[in-house]
C-alpha cells in the first residue's frame, strides 16, 4: 500500500506549496467553515518499533523490509547526552526515528498512514478532511460536529501509536466570519480544549479567516530579506565574495522563491480585478 495521497512530506512531485494554496482554495470555495491546525508532540523521537511493526504489516512490506530496518534503526541503539561539556552515561534507545537518516521521513510516513486513511476516510477527493505535510497537519471539516468526530479519530489513534499531540501549539479557526472575541463552540483533543486563533502560520505561510494573509506574508518576506541583506551589508569589508554568494543561494534566495510567487499571484488577480471595476464605471 502506498502512501497517502493526502500526505505531501518527502515524496517527488509534492511540496509545501502545494498544501498551502490546496488550503487557500478550500477555504476561497467556503469549502472549510472549521479547520484545526495539528502539531505534535516530539512526532519523530515518539515512533515506537512495536506501532511501526505493526503498520509496515498491514500495509503489505515484505516481512525483509521491516527486519532489515529494526536491525539499521533500533536493535542495540545507544545514546548518550552532553551538556555543558559533560556527557552522560550512555543509554539505551528504544524508540524514535534516527535524525539525518534518509529512511526516517519515509518510514514516518508509512507510520502515520492508517491515521490520514481513516481521518480521509468518505472524502470527496475535491474535499479532503485532512492535509498532512510530514508532521505538520491541518484536519477541515463543514461543521463544529464533524471537526470534534475527527479530532476523536485523531485522538483514539494516537493513544493506540504511543504519541501526543502539543496542543498549546495546534489552533482552531473558524473561516469566512467576521472576527469575534467569543466563540460558542470549543474543540478539544484528548479533552483539552484546542485555542482559538484568528492567524496561524501553517509551512511558514500565514493563515486567516478569509485565506492566506498576503499583507502579513509580503511583511514578513520582506523583513527576513532585508535582515539578511543588512547582515550582508554590514559585513561586506570581511567576508569573501564565494561566502556572499553562498548566503545569497542557501537564505535569499529560497526566502524570495518560497513566498514571491504567491504574493505576485495574488497581486496579479486582485489587479485584473481593479481593472474590470474601472471598465465596468467607465
């Protein structure tokens, strides 16, 4: 069984960009009255080998595949701990996905498969239930019952996996509505209530009611580019030009590649718009 569709980490032909205008254009079509931005709790380091096992089973791997990670990932793994120079006395490692590891995003996703399947499940492919970027996941719903039957799956998943949800880091939004100070409906997970928000950062990319803040995301590009040049600038007399060069490829230039194309998107619609307003009076 291959991975989900409706998850987007670490796979070829997907990226965060996909997910972020998928999201935009669901919430434009009032298509997500109710989202719930999700983050877990230490997702990777929480990945036990016995949950793992089990879901490579089911999922039809050849039963070499899962010995041969349990021999490369978690049989006789050690650990130890340096802080301030000291270093602790040496541990066993029994659960969590090695950092650096090019099986660790895949493996991850394997792990949390059967969660986005049952999560999806009944979706219209147009409108999906869940949206999943690794570990960074946003759960839509139409109404305040179907976003608590959700969270209930999610939550019964999670305690069946061993993992937690950080939920002082997930957020609840309820779009297309005005602004308000109250909300007569509060989401829980595992019995916690979830916080209202009215903006949330979803893969570095701001969220509001009615979509992406544009203006709090043109903002915020700008800010990180010109802290970067002025870092550039002031240090220009002692850095080489191959150091400059590289800062430029490795932080400018992701920076203005990852947000730019939305911002001019934006500002291309809204300006055809304008110009159909100034026909139309004309």
């Amino acid at each position: 069984m291959a991975c989900s569709g409706i998850q987007a980490g670490f796979r070829s032909g997907y990226s965060t960009l996909t997910y972020v205008l998928t999201l935009h254009h669901l919430i434009e079509a009032d298509a997500a009255q109710h989202i719930v931005f999700l983050d877990f709790a230490s997702a990777f380091d929480r990945v036990g080998w016995p949950y793992l096992q089990q879901e490579l089973k089911e999922q039809g791997m050849n039963p070499l595949v899962p010995q041969l990670v349990y021999q490369l990932m978690y049989r006789d793994m050690i650990f130890s701990l340096i802080v301030n120079g000291c270093k602790s006395q040496k541990q066993a490692r029994t659960c969590g996905l090695p950092q650096g590891s090019p099986l660790s995003p895949i493996l991850f996703n394997r792990f949390i498969n059967s969660l986005l399947l049952s999560l999806n499940w009944n979706s219209q492919p147009s409108f999906p239930s869940i949206l999943f970027f690794a570990d960074d996941g946003v759960l839509i719903a139409p109404t305040i019952m179907k976003a608590q039957s959700l969270l209930n799956q999610a939550t019964s998943w999670a305690d069946r996996h061993g993992i937690s949800f950080n939920i002082p880091k997930c957020g609840y939004m309820v779009t297309n509505q005005p602004i308000r100070t109250y909300l007569p409906h509060t989401l829980t997970l595992n019995n916690h209530p979830i916080p209202h928000v009215t903006s949330y950062k979803y893969l570095r990319v701001t969220f509001a009611s009615k979509g992406i803040d544009f203006v709090k995301q043109g903002i915020l590009l700008s800010q990180r580019v010109e802290s970067c040049l002025a870092g550039m600038r002031w240090f220009s007399d002692t850095w080489a030009r191959r150091i400059r060069l590289n800062i430029f490829k490795s932080i400018l230039l992701p920076t203005l590649k990852y947000s730019f194309p939305l911002l001019y998107a934006n500002y291309k619609r809204n300006r055809k718009a304008q110009e159909r307003i100034i026909l139309t009076n004309t």
